[in-house]
C-alpha cells in the first residue's frame, strides 16, 4: 500500500502538493522489522572534527527472526536519507529475535570542515538491506545537533508606554536563529526582574513603582544550545503621577525600502497621544542614521509641525518625495522618525518618541538577477539536446560590464561542488534597469538516473561585476529527468508565462488547465506577504489579465496550483 498525505487550507483556499510517499507491505508470513529508538548524540553543541558518542538502540518489532544487518548514522541537513548525508559512523547489528533488541554506542567525529548551523543525526537501521522487512519506511531516527557557535539574536523593537505607576514594556521576537528560542528576561535599571518562559509572550507590565526615570532591556533565553542574547535596544521611562500627555509613533512606513543615493522615498505614520492631558502642537523630524539610535550624528532630512491633540487622538502624518542626500554610502540604514523632536512638550514618557525602519540604499553600481527561465524540452534525458531561454534584469543604477550566466544540475536547490556544470555564456554591456533575453543549450549528461532535480542558474558566476547585492544572483527551478525510454513524468514548470514583463500596467497570465483540477493562483511580494489571490475553474486553456498600476516596484513570485502540480515564475514590477 502507498501513503501520502496533503495539508488543507482555509484562508486562501487550498491544498498542498502530496507529502512523500510512504509503501508498505502487508504479509501473510511473518517478518522482521527493524527500528531505532532511544537514539541520543552526546554532546550536542559541537565543532567541526570534534568527537561526539552516538547512542541508540535497534530493536526488531516483527513477528519474525531478524538475520544479522548493518546500521549506519549520518549527517543530514533534513530527516530523510539521501545521497548527500554525510556517514558518520557505521556497526554491525546481530541477529535479533522477534522484540529482541541490541544497545549501540559509538564514537564518532565531525567531519573536518563542517558547515556550521543546525544539522540532523540519522540513525539508519538495515542502511544496506540485507534484511527483509514487513514495513522497510521505519528504519530511521533523528538527532538535532548545532555544529559551531549559533548566534543568539537578542529581542527587537522594545517600547515602553505608562499609565500612572505602571509601566507596560512590548518587543518583537528576535531575528531567527538556528538556536532554540525558550523565553525572555527582563531588565530594570541593570538588574533582573523577571523571566519569561514562554517564546510567544511578548508583553509585561511593570507595577507599583514609584515616580523616577526606569532604564529597561530585554534578552532573549535560548533552550539548545542554551545561552542568552545580548541585551536589546534600552528604552528610558520616567513615572510621575501628574497628568501629562504622551506622544508616541505607530504604523510608521518607509516607501520605497530599496533606493539609490540622492533618490526620495514617502513616509506615513500616526502620532497618537496616550497621556491624560490634550498636548501642545509639536515639531517632528526624520533622520537618516547608521543604527537604530538617534544621536548627534544621524542627518535631518525632514521635519514638519503636528497639531495639538487631546487625549486618546491621534493624526495621520505623511511626507511624499523626501530627498535622501546625494553622497551616502550603500548599504543598510535606518530611517527613524521622532515626535515632540524639539522638546517642546513635557510628556509623562520622553523614551518612547521614536520608531525606526530599515532600507537599502544601492549605490551608483550594477545588480544582476535571472527573473525566469524556459527549458526546451520541459521534460529531459539523458544524451538530449536542451535549449535554455532566460532574462537577466540589471535593477542597478549604472550599467553592468561583461558577465557569465553558468547553469548546474543539482540535486538540491543548493549549489556546491557536488553539481553538475551544464553550460556557460558570455554576455555584454547590460544597461541600467534593462533586460536581457538570451538564449544558450547543452547536452544532457549520460547516466544521470530518472527522477526529480534542480537547474540552478548562476549569473555573474565569475564575479566579475560589483553589485549591491551580491547574493541575489541564484535562480533554482524544479526539473525532472526521465529515463531514455520514460514517457509517464508530469512537466510540473512549463505551461505558465507572464507577459509583458517587466510591467508596470496591466498583466497577462498564460496557464495550461489540469483536467479535474481548478487553479489556485498566489502573487507574494519579496517579504513573503500575499498580494494577490485569484480561484479559476478547471479549463484546458487559463488567461488572467491583473492591473498592477498600484503595485510597489519589485520583484514578484507567481505561484500556480492545479491539485497536486505546482508552478512558479518571476513578475518584475517597474
């Protein structure tokens, strides 16, 4: 019998591709069947070429004698064996007895070299089949271990509000980590005064203090390995118990997050004052800074007057076309936005006048990205000639020199030594927020076996173009290979374009039907978020025309579901 599974999903509508296949054998006859259990790795924070003992137990949980097998553990980046893991450790397993099991405890060391991060101890019972087994899924179990240092990232966003004698503290969850997130502590004027032990508590209510100014910081307490984050940002209170206004800044946004030095961007917030006492009109500023702090060194690029407001209301503050100033330097900076900037109100709480977000500046130099790529023929084998057509879009503000496109066969959507160099081209001059549709072919290898893979482009594979990012160059797609006679394997990547792209006005999408099936359409933008969810009937032939006018500039994954198949492509919006 073959099992897989689908998840099901309410808001948007829908259903996942099948989980892996799970087979199993049901049998008259009695039969072993090997398992690992009590499997443990000690110690399991490590480095590289560090020894660590490997620990479990192999019992046979069938109704039949078990010949002698051999187990053997590895390094895995997931839960499931693949050519890629990296063995450990092997040992000979005796013959077991139906509920017979046998205890294994080896020494074995980190390969020299190991990348450091989260990683997975498989434990394979039986790994060369010499046993044969009622159910032969069940024969693996898994470790998590971190190899290196992990970095603990510390809470983000701390604020502070009061109300009379109390002071309520919230913050955002820490940048993810490979280290395992328990809870938080939290810190007045340097000393601790209370732990939370829940990840998902984010709040806490500080009473009963007497008027003064307080200092607050929050860590973040990780479970494996264990350890503790530097503090957050610090946030200064002062409690008086006469009533007094307060100014404070939410649902601040910064448009557009990606710019060029001497570009402009639009900026929106409210000012809302949560004191008890209506505030005098008031003067706020917007800085360009390094960090998240706002000290004399961050440069004024704006600033405008804000009404008087009572107590509980808030006004809308926007700016449209605010000049960043011509010679910063590329990279990460903040933008922070300050109420009451010039000190003009006394508030119940001067800490909390501030909120921040973070964008990119570029910088006058070149950045390559491949938008989408077309195989032909979408289907591959092995000693096949296959013809590849994909655009490089250059989303910098100068143009890029000459650059190679170089295309891989992986088996993961990763790409290292271990993959297959298919082809390379060389190209010239790509202008400024231009695009290039070009076109190169390769032979598809002999013997590379049937199944699915991944074609990995790589644009200025010889990193000879300097770009502002540097790390956007990789386009991966799912392909599947066939053996030379294999007629039978579904094109799950062809039948699904967009056009025109770029755009900036109305869209087209082009979209094969699957009989029986309806199509789910999602549109993300680069942070994940959904911009755009569309259900269309089952048909043999699909068009949808979407107006994208009010879209920011970007770039767009289009992601197409009819029942079991998924397709992916690239929209680049002007």
């Amino acid at each position: 019998y073959d099992y897989f599974v689908t998840a099901l999903y309410s808001s948007p509508s829908g259903e996942s591709a099948p989980s892996n296949i799970v087979s199993i054998t049901v049998s008259q006859e009695p039969q072993p069947d090997l398992l690992v259990v009590n499997q443990d790795v000690q110690p399991r924070n490590v480095e590289a070429e560090q020894e660590v003992q490997l620990i479990c137990r192999v019992v046979n949980g069938g109704n039949a004698d078990a010949g002698n097998s051999r187990m053997r553990v590895y390094l895995s980046k997931d839960q499931v064996f693949s050519s890629n893991d990296r063995q450990l450790a092997a040992v000979e397993v005796g013959a077991l007895p139906s509920e017979a099991g046998q205890d294994i405890s080896i020494t074995a060391t980190i390969p020299e070299g190991q990348e450091s991060g989260g990683w997975y101890v498989l434990f394979l019972a039986d790994a060369d089949g010499d046993v044969n087994e009622s159910i032969e899924v069940n024969n693996s179990a898994t470790v998590t271990i971190i190899v290196g240092n992990p970095v603990f990232n510390p809470p983000k966003n701390l604020n502070a509000t009061t109300n009379l004698n109390t002071i309520f503290l919230s913050w955002d969850a820490p940048d993810e980590s490979v280290a395992t997130l328990n809870g938080y502590r939290i810190f007045r004027d340097g000393a601790a005064i209370v732990r939370i032990d829940d990840p998902e508590v984010r709040s806490y209510a500080d009473n009963g203090l007497d008027p003064g100014e307080y200092t607050y910081y929050v860590t973040a307490i990780y479970g494996f390995p264990e350890g503790e984050s530097p503090g957050s940002v610090e946030v200064s209170v002062t409690i008086t118990y006469q009533s007094l206004p307060d100014l404070t800044i939410s649902d601040f946004v910064v448009s557009p997050t990606d710019v060029a030095p001497g570009g402009s961007i639009d900026i929106s917030c409210q000012v809302r004052n949560t004191g008890s006492l209506a505030s005098a009109e008031s003067e706020m500023r917007l800085y360009l800074s390094i960090d998240q702090q706002l000290d004399d060194s961050d440069e004024m690029i704006a600033y405008g007057r804000v009404a008087a407001l009572e107590p509980g209301s808030s006004m809308t503050v926007t700016g449209d076309y605010i000049q960043l100033p011509s010679g910063v330097a590329p990279g990460n900076w903040y933008v922070l936005i300050k109420a009451d900037a010039s000190e003009e109100v006394m508030e119940s709480n001067e800490g909390n006048n501030t909120a921040y977000r973070s964008i990119v500046i570029n910088g006058n130099i070149a950045d390559l990205q491949i938008t989408f790529i077309t195989l032909f023929p979408s289907l591959l084998t092995p000693q096949s000639n296959v013809r590849i057509t994909f655009n490089v879009y250059n989303s910098g503000a100068v143009a890029a020199s000459s650059y190679s496109t170089s295309f891989y066969l992986s088996v993961d959507e990763h790409l290292d030594d271990s993959d297959i160099l298919l082809c390379s081209l060389n190209s010239r001059l790509l202008g400024s927020k231009s695009n290039a549709l070009l076109n190169t072919g390769f032979a598809m290898p002999q013997g590379i076996p049937a199944g699915a893979y991944y074609l990995i482009g790589w644009v200025d594979s010889g990193e000879l173009v300097s770009e502002s990012n540097e790390v956007n160059n990789f386009y991966v797609q799912a392909i599947n290979v066939a053996g030379t006679a294999s007629t039978g394997l579904v094109d799950l990547m062809g039948g699904l374009s967009v056009y025109p792209n770029p755009s900036s006005g109305l869209i087209k999408l082009d979209f094969e039907g699957v009989p029986g099936h309806k199509s789910l359409i999602w549109v993300y933008d680069r942070m994940g978020r959904t911009v755009l969810y569309r259900e269309v009937p089952a048909s043999v032939e699909n068009q949808l025309v979407e107006d994208i006018s009010g879209w920011s500039p970007g770039i767009y994954l289009i992601r197409l579901q009819q029942g079991a198949n998924i397709r992916s492509t690239r929209l680049i919006v002007q």
